[in-house]
C-alpha cells in the first residue's frame, strides 16, 4: 500500500523485482492491478487537473507581484503576499466572521438535525412526506432561497421585516449575521440530519428497550445510549458541515454581498480577484484558507479520531 | 388509567404535530417566493404575505428573455454533461475501490476525501487565470470540468458503498464461464449497478444546477453563465423597475425540477445519503 505510483506501465515489472518478501504475483493479481489503475485513471486525471495543479499553481501564484490590470509588471515577491495579508484588518475581520458564521450555524444544525432526524426515524406517520419535505431545503438552489430570505426581510416589502415593526436588520452587522447564519441553518439542517439519521439507524433497538426496561426516560436514553453510539456519525457531520459552512459565499453574496463588515474569507478571495485584480493577494487568500480547512480537518481526524468516510472502504 | 389505544393516538398526535412543525418551517420561505413571483410590480412594496392581485407577468417577461432562458438552457447542458462523465468516471473508480487490490487505493480515496471538503474559493483564483490561458473561460467546458471534479468524490463514495453489496458471485462465475473483468464490469455488474448510478447522478446534478462561485467566476456573458449565476446579473425591465417579481419568477423555476427530483427519488437521495456519504 505505501508504493502509490500512478504510472501504469513502467511500476508492474519494477514492483516484482523491488518486494523480494511478496511471493511472485500470479497473472490474475497482475492484471487486477492494472485495471485498477486503468479503471481509476480518468477520475485521478479530473483530480489532478483540476484541484491537485491549480492549488500547486495557486501557490506559486501566491509568490508573485500579479495584478491583472498590470500583466506585463509580475515578478517573484516571495511571500510578501501573505505579509500583506496576514497583516492586513479585511482578512482577520473576514476569518472572524467566517469563524463566527461556522460555528453558530453548525451548532444550531446540530442540535435541529438531531431533532429532526430523530422525527424522520421514529415518526409514525407520514415518515415518507417528511423526509420528501426535509429533502426540499437541502435542493434548493441556495441562491434562490437566499433571495426569498433578502425580499422578506427588506423594509416595506418583505413579510418578516413588516413583523418586526418595518425593521432593516441587512443594514447592521449583527442582525445580518444573524440572517445569515438563519439562511444557512434553514438550508443545511437536512443536511445534517441526512448525515445524522445514518447514524441513529445503526443504534441498536435492543439497547434502547433494554434502557426503557430499566426505567430510563425518554431523555435518559438519549443522553445515555443513543448519544454516546451515535460520536462517530457525529464527529463526521461535524467536519463535513464545518468545513462546508467555513467556505460560506453564495448566502452572503445575495444577502450583503459582504457590506456592513459581513464579508468572509471566500467573499474577501473573490473582491480581491474580481475587483482589485489582484492575483497574487487573491492566491494568498486561497492558500491560506485552504490551510484553514485542512488544519481543521487535520484537527478532526487526528485530534477527536474522526474516522474518515471512505476507511471502511479500503480494508 | 390510560389505555394502549389512547396512548397511541396521543403519540400519533405528537408526531403529527412535530411533522406540522417541521412542514410550516420548510414551506413558509418557498411559499414567500412563490406569493412574490406573482405580485404586480406596483405591489411589490406591499409588504402582505400574499399578493392582493395576482399575475403571471413576472413569469412571461423572464421566459421570452434571453438573459434567463440561455442562462437555463446553459444550467440543464452543463449539469446533464458534468453529471454524465462524473457517473461514469466515477463508477469506474468506484469498482476498483470496491473490488480490486490495487496500490494507491488509499490515496485515492484520500485524496477525493480532501476534494469534497474543499473550499471552491481556493479553486477560483488558479482557474480562472489557467482557464483564460487555455480559452476555455466562458464557456461550457470550463464550468463543465470543475463539476466533474468536485461531483466525482461525492460519487465514487456513493457507488462504493453500492458496489460493495452487490452479489459478486454472479461475477465470479462470468468469469469462471469465461469473461474477462473487463466484459465482467460492463456486462454483469453495470447492469446491477445501475440504481447506484442513479442515485449519484441525481446528487451530482443537483450539486451542478446549485453551483454559483464557480458560475459567477468562470463566466462573463450569458453564453455560459448558469441560472443561479444568471439571477444574480438580472436587472428591472426598465431601470425605474426592480427586479424583485422576475428574480423570484426565476428561482421558483429553478425551484421546480429539484421538488420533482425530491419527490421522485426520496427514498434513493436519502439512502445514497445516509449510506455513500457517510458511514459511522
């Protein structure tokens, strides 16, 4: 498994000589091999091509003076971007609120997918309705509910601003948080609580009854049993949503596109390419919330022992 | 003393009420859209849940426009040809995954771990510049191929899982009687795989008809441009006229085909879901 040498043709009669200790290959092992490597082949390619390259590129982008406006004027600055970056107020006021956004929408989505999974595991009736309905947020197109969210809460006009007394919550900051964080919990608590119902069908049912036998309550047994088997599922859903909610852009982008000091660092790496043209400040923003999202998967994996989707997998 | 009957009918009333609950939360901002699509342009700023007078105006002015139908006809190309090459790219790496000893098997499922929780920001810069080097800014391929990639991970997890319970023995014994895997991957185990196939393309189109950093970045003119980006860009019919009615006549139509695809296939968005994505 350590020899990851994706050239088909020159690693079989290399990889015979060079693992004295495997017996010899038969032709059937040998040709297996190959058509895994072949069947493999054009999804590796996309892969590569495009997130393995361009992130390369993008780091070496990263090192240079690059402003579209300018092409003629690029030159090698080392990491000089990252210095006016890392120094710079817009990215710590953007990684705040991406950090603030992440964190409040994925406890929420917690908490309400938990409730809601656990509705589209036990209800009696109308399990198929519900779960055909709870599908429906996580579809839409994030734009369009974001949208229906923008006219209902502009004063004058929309349903929800007329309840709270023809307010302009979009004009200030924390109210827009707030609607943001609204927005993302309404369209990804499905989501979630998709992730989550896989889960609580792998508790066993035996373990529940025996809890109900003892005496344990309703809120005993969820606390106590479902919980505790349910860490794995959980550890899961929270990388994958976190890291999900961490590159938050489209609800933004609707709602305030990133007025008020609501921008994150995806809406700060899209001015800084669309409006600055600046491609080298713009690739220091990639690569260095790349390094965010890989530090926090890093933190999930190794840190809490998240198992990785796709381990049991590989056996 | 309550009987067996009655505490049933008292759950049943309990869980009749939460799915209320659930029900009103989800409907209450897709209603608010659909009620503002058929608003009068004069009502726009009445701020009443439902329109007083309703009109199909919003609708007809969007769809005889071609910066919304071009937009659209983009969307559905684009999200049909990305999801097409990601299923079959992907149900070729799935197999292998699944059944075959290969080294770089954990890299690969690694390394498409690392893709789905990726931030498409980190993308855009990179891409843009190579993709306006390579001419293929503003057009179909250059959204088509991001697609691929970053619907190929969700995929291959999806169909491994699903090729893992497939019967192999049927497999085994083609080849025994013969095949080679080769005729065995396209003539006994594609077949058996094709629900799999279709949960996945459901889930990578749907990931493609949502998609808007790449839209909006990737593209300039309408001759590319996808709905979501689309809507983004329109504009009043004239400009003393908000754009408010027809923004919301265009989402309640890209609104449309995902309460269809959810309707349809509930069962198999929600078992490749709870089974491909994640499996505690």
């Amino acid at each position: 498994m350590s020899t990851s040498t994706k050239t088909v043709a020159a690693a079989v009669p290399e990889e015979t000589s060079a693992r004295h200790r495997k017996p010899r290959r038969s032709p059937r092992a040998r040709s297996e091999r190959r058509l895994g490597w072949l069947l493999c082949a054009p999804a590796v390619i996309v892969l590569i091509g495009v997130a393995a390259y361009p992130i390369c590129y993008s780091v070496y982008l990263s090192l240079q003076k690059y402003n579209l406006a300018f092409p003629n004027a690029v030159k090698f600055v080392g990491l000089s971007n990252y210095g006016a970056v890392l120094s710079s107020p817009y990215w710590w006021q953007a990684l705040k609120v991406t950090v603030i956004i992440t964190i409040f929408s994925v406890a929420l989505e917690l908490v309400l997918g938990m409730a809601l999974a656990e509705l589209m595991f036990r209800t009696t009736i109308g399990r198929g309705l519900i779960r055909t309905i709870a599908l429906i947020p996580y579809g839409i197109v994030t734009v369009a509910a974001a949208y229906g969210w923008l006219y209902a809460w502009t004063p004058n006009e929309g349903y929800l601003s007329a309840l709270f007394s023809n307010s302009a919550p979009l004009t200030s900051t924390v109210p827009s948080l707030a609607i943001i964080i609204l927005a993302e919990v309404w369209k990804t608590t499905p989501f979630m609580a998709l992730l989550l119902l896989s889960g609580l069908a792998q508790v066993p049912g035996v373990l529940e009854r025996a809890a109900k036998m003892d005496g344990a309550t309703v809120w005993q047994r969820f606390t106590r049993v479902t919980l505790p088997l349910m860490k794995p599922t959980i550890l899961v859903a929270l990388l994958f949503r976190g890291a999900d909610a961490f590159r938050v852009f489209d609800n933004i982008y609707i709602l305030t596109n990133g007025g008020n000091n609501t921008y994150s660092v995806s809406i700060l790496g899209y001015d800084n390419l669309f409006s600055a043209l600046n491609l080298g400040i713009g690739s220091a923003i990639s690569v260095l919330i790349f390094l965010c999202v890989a530090i926090m998967a890093g933190v999930f994996i190794w840190g809490f022992g998240t198992k990785a989707p796709g381990a049991d997998l590989v056996r | 003393m309550a009987t067996n009957l009655s505490v049933t009918s008292r759950q049943k009333l309990g869980w009749g009420s939460a799915n209320t609950v659930a029900i009103v939360i989800v409907a209450i901002p897709i209603l608010w859209i659909v009620s503002l699509s058929f608003k009068t342009p004069g009502a726009i700023t009445d701020p009443s849940f439902w329109p007083a007078q309703w009109t199909w105006g919003n609708y007809k002015g969007i769809l005889t426009s071609s910066t919304f139908v071009r937009p659209l006809l983009n969307s559905i190309g684009i999200g049909l040809i990305a999801t097409s090459i990601a299923v079959v790219f992907a149900s070729m790496a799935a197999y292998a995954v699944a059944r075959l000893a290969f080294p770089g098997k954990r890299l690969l499922v690694a390394g498409a771990l690392l893709i789905s929780i990726f931030p498409q920001i980190s993308l855009v810069t990179p891409l843009y510049s190579i993709e306006r080097s390579l001419s293929l800014f503003n057009t179909w391929p250059g959204l088509i191929i991001p697609y691929v990639a970053f619907g190929l991970p969700m995929a291959v997890y999806i169909l491994a899982a699903f090729f893992q319970q497939i019967p192999w023995q049927l497999e085994r014994a083609a080849t025994v009687d013969g095949a080679t895997p080769w005729q065995a991957f396209t003539k006994i185990i594609a077949p058996l795989a094709a629900p799999g196939m279709v949960t996945s393309a459901i889930l990578v189109f749907m990931f493609c008809w949502n998609e808007f950093l790449f839209a909006i970045s990737l593209t300039s003119t309408t001759s590319a441009r996808t709905a979501p980006a689309a809507l983004a860009f329109f504009s009043g019919s004239s400009q003393f006229t908000t754009p408010t009615g027809p923004i919301a006549a265009a989402a309640v139509v890209i609104t449309i085909p995902i309460i269809i695809f959810v309707s349809v296939f509930q069962r198999r968005i929600v078992s490749g879901l709870t089974s491909g994505a994640v499996k505690g």
